[in-house]
C-alpha cells in the first residue's frame, strides 16, 4: 500500500461486498472509477477520460457489464473516452445538465492543452440533485457540487447501499487539482495495483464504510480549481461546505486525481476548509 493511503480503510475482498477498480488515465492522469456488483457483475464506469481500451480490459477481466458511464464534469480529461465507451458497450452516458455546453466546446478545450478533440456522443440521461443511480444491488445519489464547472457531480454511495456481507478470510488492497496530484511511478506500473474488492465466502452481517466520489471538487488536501470554464469560487465552496462537509467523517473519498482520502480528514486539514 502506498504511503499516502496509510491510515485509511483499504477496500478488499474481507470488508467490501462491491468491486472497485480506480485507474489514473490520460496525459493529465484522471481517475477513472469501475464500480461492479459482485453478484450480478453490473458496473458503474465514471469519468473515463482516456485508454478506453485498457478499461475495457479490466471489464472483461471481472466479467463486468457497463449499465452507466457517468461524467462528474465535462472538462476534457474526464470525457474523452466516453463516446468510445458508449461506442463499444452501449450503456447510456450520464452528465449534469449545466456542463452540456463545456462537453460541446471540446474543441475549445483541446485547443487550450495542445491536443486533437475526442469523438463526441449523446447524453442518454441528465443528471440533477437527489437522483439515485442504481445498478445490481448497489445505489448511489447524485450531489450536484458545481464550483469546478456549473454542472460538476458527486456520486456517494452510503454505507447501506446494497447487499453486505463479510468473508472469514483477511484481505488486502490499496485504493488508488488544485492541480491534481501526480501519481507515484509505482502507482502506474500495472492495473494489480489498482484498488479493487470482490465479495466471497461466508457471510456475516457488517456496516460498509460509505463512499463518494468527487470528481474534481474535493482532493487529497486540495479543492478543484475555478480559473477554467465555468469556475465559481464562491460555489464551490458553498458545495464543499454545505453538502460534502456535512457527510459523515468515515467517508473515503475517490477524487478525479491523485490519492484517495477521507471527509473527516479533510475537514481537519485541508487548508481551504478551515474555519475563517
């Protein structure tokens, strides 16, 4: 386990009944989130922003079927592969309706880093406040926290969501801006040390530790930048301290880049939550 996720609850096939794969991908290293129900083998596929084909290998890997690919926010690095995902799974593609207008300015957005726009794709589903996403057994609401981009999500899983079960055995795993932060050369050297979880085994009844995913809105001792398109300081700090600060301490945090963390170690030490 890298040193950074430390101290933190290690999602692993003793204290988890959900899949979760986390790869950085793209020149800018995005976190790309699978999120797989055991069971029926349904799966959540967030931000994915590039290496299209690497994700469809760990699909395949665990025998997943996308149900949703979902966008936290619009901003090239997380969207660039959905239209190839969408391409090759058919699974409806999910986005606030407030980023619509930055996802269909990609050309803008290439210009400014330097790059060729991806293919763009229809929006199946608009995403609003106080929508539940459900797949297999597993549900998440949608928390609209815009700041980043008028139309950034966050997607947390309670601690209650879905079947939950406990095997005998122990496990291991590791989870895998403000600029976002740089993955170690570690991290990248291969999917195995991405986190991930499978249920199996005797079951015992546990509480799982809830869980959110918060694009681009919250990091590891840092909040999204609001000097691109569409940025609000002042919104995303009304996100940041009226819905995500109100969740509960436990909850691990699976930002859009860089390590994982937890809201209440956020709260203590993050330097642009502190009291003024």
């Amino acid at each position: 386990m890298r040193d950074d996720l430390r101290g933190l609850p290690a999602l692993n096939a003793a204290h988890e009944s959900l899949i979760h794969i986390t790869i950085p991908v793209g020149m800018l290293q995005c976190n790309c989130s699978i999120i797989g129900d055991p069971v029926t083998r349904e799966a959540l596929v967030v931000d994915p922003g590039d290496e299209v084909t690497r994700i469809l290998e760990l699909l395949g890997r665990r025998r997943l079927t996308v149900k949703a690919i979902v966008s936290t926010h619009a901003h090239i690095d997380h969207v660039g592969g959905l239209s190839k995902l969408h391409q090759y799974t058919g699974a409806p593609v999910l986005m606030h309706r407030d980023d619509l207008p930055l996802y269909q300015a990609m050309e803008m957005q290439a210009s400014f880093l330097g790059v060729l726009p991806p293919d763009l794709t229809e929006v199946d589903q608009l995403l609003k406040e106080g929508d539940i996403l459900r797949w297999g057994s597993l549900e998440a609401q949608v928390i609209h926290t815009p700041g980043h981009t008028p139309g950034s999500v966050s997607l947390y899983l309670p601690h209650d969501a879905g079947k939950v079960s406990l095997t005998d055995q122990d496990g291991k795993g590791a989870g895998n801006g403000a600029a976002p932060a740089s993955q170690s050369d570690d991290s990248r050297k291969s999917d195995a040390q991405s986190s991930f979880s499978e249920m199996g085994g005797s079951e015992k009844p546990e509480i799982r530790v809830p869980q959110l995913l918060a694009g681009d809105t919250l990091f590891a001792g840092s909040i999204g930048r609001t000097d691109l398109w569409g940025g609000s300081t002042e919104e995303i700090m009304d996100s940041l301290r009226g819905k995500l600060m109100q969740l509960p301490d436990a909850t691990i945090v699976h930002p859009g880049h860089g390590p994982m963390t937890t809201i209440g170690r956020e709260r203590e030490t993050n330097p642009f939550l502190q009291p003024e």
